[in-house]
C-alpha cells in the first residue's frame, strides 16, 4: 500500500481529534494499525498501536476502553443486535453488470473523498439501498464493497432488532446506529422491509409503524461518515420516506446469460465443460445463489463418486429440479410428469436429463413420450 492509501483514515483521525472526540479517534487509529499490519509494516503497527494505548492510559482508560468492539445487545434477550465481520477482496468473486459496477465505484469513490467532496460542498451521506429479487447477491454486494473500503461490516439482526416488547425496538435501533456511528464500519441493514414497512399498511400496529419513525430519525441523525447500506427483497412494501434517505439505489435483477456464463465457470470451479451454451440457457431465469446451489451440489456428487469431470445431464437435471420443483415434486404420476416437462422446456429436458431427473432409462423416457 502507497501512503495515500492511508490518507482517508488519517484524515478521519485529525478531524476527530479537533473537535474532540475521543472515541472515532481511537477508532480509526485501530483501523489504520490493522491497515498497516495487513500491508506488512507490523513495526509501524506496533509502534502506532502502542502510542495508543499509552494515550488511553494516560487519560485513565483501559486500553479497549474507548474501542467500540462490543456490539450492543438487546436488553430482554442478551442476543448480538449485529454480527460484524471483515470481508477481504481476496476471498470475493463477484459478478456485477457494466452499470452496477459503475455505480458502486462510484459510491465507494465518494466514501474515500467524503471530506474533500464536503470542503466543496457537494457532500451527501454516504447511504446505498439494494432491492430486487433474492439471491441477487445484496448481501454479497454490501460484503465487497466494504472489503473495497477496507472497513468493518456490521450486519444488523432484524430478528433481534425487532424485540417482542415493541417499545424496546426504537432503542435497540437507536443503540445499534450509535454504535455504528462511534466507530469506521459499514452498516448494513439486511431484510430492511422489517424495520421500514409503510406506515399506511392497515395490518400494521401503531407502535411498529412509530419504528419506521424511529428509523428514519437515525438515519436522518447519522454522521456524514458512517456508511450505510440496506437491501429488501420487497421494496413495494418499504415506506416512500425511507427512499429519500438514500443517496444511491441499486436494483439488481437477476443475472444475464454473459452473467450467468461467468457465475457457471466460477462455481463449477475449473470443471465446467467446455461448451457452455445449454446450461447458459437451462439456468436462464435463476438467480445467482440458486445457480451456486446446484453447482456446489453437482461438485459434492463428483466427489463422493470419485469421478475426475463433471457429467453435464446430471447438472443440467440438477438445474431442473430447481427451476421446476413444483411439477417435478407433484402428486402427478411420473409419466404425466415427464410429458409435461417436455412440453414445458423441449431443449432442457432431453431423454437422458429426464432420466437422470427421475432415475429411469433413457429407453423407457422414450417409451413414455411416444406412447
């Protein structure tokens, strides 16, 4: 790493420390230790983390007194109102379209320039909102870009979050954003149609609908600095306020056959066959996770049956009973089943995928379709 790599945590550390707050300075001076340790200059690391410490002493502290590592928890049932990880660039392969890729450069761009772009005056909170269908990889995306940005992520717990005593949730939101905001992390607000339902849902009670309140006053309340992300699977059902608070707002869709092409080769790890144009097609319509699903599965067969390639029919037939778990798994009986698939998909479901669909021959598939 170059110096200016660690200009933005520096400069994080100097505007804190002139308007005196302790707290986000010992922070980022932790990140920047680890920062350093990551880039291999340990001795700077110790010497850094030691000069710390030494000021936390001095000022009568423990030396993890002011360092926000303990997330809160919710007051009734002790459980964690976050889980934090540190996503590492070196252990994500993402797959992202030419506009998302655009787009999320572009917001981590703005995070490392936060304070030169608010000496300008163009400075916005640095908030991204991802909506689409699931298994589009929200979660990964929030876990790449804050491996972009080097920091922490805090990934709430909605389930906690929302406590069985409704006027504990208001705090426990409160307690979380807090946390988040005296310390560098990204938050990431996971499933947020549970925090942020529309208020004018009738099934909904007045005390959930005073936590989207609550919400949006610390959302509205957060620091310039702290970086938030939130993903839904249902936007229709988010409040129109939430959208607002949310300077970027990604819709990520399912994957593309160039996509899905590349997920393919990624998953099926070095023994994808060479020609991938029938499962480009079969898995057209499939989000990425699912199409992971039956990778991963197809590779545990290879292996338990100590096998050196990857039958193609046997994944194509893994794919099928994804894509049409609901016929595949009726109460039809197995001759319907297989005429039925064949008109539904002429191309995927061969005789000898159908076959390995329903652990018969190829010859009585045959026998089944032209009878």
């Amino acid at each position: 790493m170059s110096p200016m790599d660690y200009l933005p945590t520096l400069l994080k550390i100097v505007e804190n420390g002139a308007s005196a707050n302790t707290d986000k300075v010992i922070s980022y001076t932790h990140l920047l230790v680890d920062k350093l340790r990551d880039s291999g200059d340990k001795n700077a690391a110790d010497k850094l983390l030691k000069a710390v410490t030494k000021a936390q002493s001095s000022m009568g502290l423990l030396p993890n007194a002011l360092l926000p590592s303990t997330v809160p928890v919710d007051r009734d049932s002790r459980l964690s109102l976050a889980d934090e990880s540190h996503p590492q660039l070196n252990d994500l392969d993402i797959q992202l379209d030419d506009m998302t890729a655009a787009s999320v450069g572009e917001f981590v761009s703005f995070v490392d320039n936060a304070s030169k772009l608010a000496e300008a005056g163009v400075g916005i909170s640095p908030s991204m909102l991802l909506y689409g269908p699931p298994g589009c990889g929200k979660s990964y995306l929030a876990q790449y870009i804050a491996a972009r940005l080097k920091l922490p992520l805090l990934t709430a717990r909605c389930d906690v979050m929302m406590s069985s005593l409704l006027g504990s949730t208001a705090k426990n939101i409160r307690n979380l954003f807090d946390h988040a905001s005296n310390r560098p992390c990204v938050l990431f607000l996971d499933e947020f149609d549970a925090l942020a339902k529309a208020r004018d849902d009738q099934h909904e009670l007045g005390e959930l609908k005073r936590v989207v309140v609550s919400l949006l006053q610390n959302i509205d309340s957060l620091s310039a600095d702290t970086v938030v992300i939130a993903a839904t699977n249902h936007d229709q059902l988010l409040d129109p306020a939430v959208w607002r608070r949310f300077a970027y707002r990604l819709n990520l869709q399912l994957p593309s056959d160039e996509m899905r092409r590349n997920l393919l080769q990624q998953y099926l790890n070095g023994y994808a066959p060479k020609n991938l144009k029938q499962l480009v097609l079969a898995t057209d319509g499939m989000s990425g996770a699912t199409i992971k699903q039956a990778c991963e599965a197809i590779l545990r067969m290879m292996i338990i049956d100590k096998s050196s390639h990857i039958d193609e029919n046997k994944l194509l037939a893994r794919v099928a009973k994804i894509r049409f778990h609901d016929t595949i798994q009726s109460d039809e009986s197995a001759d319907v089943k297989i005429r039925r698939l064949k008109s539904m998909d002429s191309q995927l479901f061969t005789t000898r995928v159908l076959g390995e669909v329903f652990s018969i021959s190829t010859g009585k598939v045959s026998k089944i379709l032209n009878s």
